[in-house]
C-alpha cells in the first residue's frame, strides 16, 4: 500500500509540473530533438530509409519491438536463469536426503 502512494504522488508530481510549465511540443520528437542541432552544426537531412516514415511510427515500431522482446523474456524467465527456490543443494532436499540442514 505504502509503494502505490509513493507511485501515485510522484506521477501526479511529474503530471502536475509538465502541466505547470504550460509548454508545447511541436513536430514529432525527432525533428524537436535533432533540427537545433542540425542547423547550428550545418547538416542536411537526409533519407536513412528507402521507405518515408512520417510522424512517430518508428518510434512506435521500436517500442512495440522492445515490448515483444521484454515479453518473450519474461515469459522464458525460468527457463534462462531457473526458478526462483531452485537453489545449490536443493535436489537433495527435493529428494529428502537433506532434511532440516540449511
């Protein structure tokens, strides 16, 4: 219960201070991000895929990939690093050799 509250007043922290600043995001990420320094630093835009990409789709693609990946993971947890009571010694007491001995 403690950790929610903790979570629930820092988001409505961060929530309140994007708010209380009253800025606004023009352009996708990209072009807010990279255009100032590209104009200062003098480079040209250039066309990295032979496909265009408008708006935040490949960002969005990232993220649906990294969300697949961490999924994929997570699901196979066990399987990578064990279960979490399979410990050094554990077959023994699964098989009742070693009783009360820690």
């Amino acid at each position: 219960m403690k950790r929610w509250l903790i979570v629930i007043v820092l988001v409505a922290a961060f929530i309140g201070g994007v708010l209380a600043t009253g800025s606004r995001w023009e352009g996708d990420v990209t072009e807010a991000a990279t255009e100032p320094l590209a104009q200062q630093t003098g480079m040209e835009e250039k066309q990295v895929l032979p496909w265009s990409v408008e708006g935040d789709l490949l960002l969005f693609v990232f993220l649906t990939g990294g969300a697949a990946a961490g999924f994929a993971f997570g699901y196979n947890w066990h399987k990578l690093f064990g279960s979490p009571g399979n410990k050094p010694g554990d077959e023994k007491r699964e098989q009742g050799l070693g009783r009360g001995v820690a």
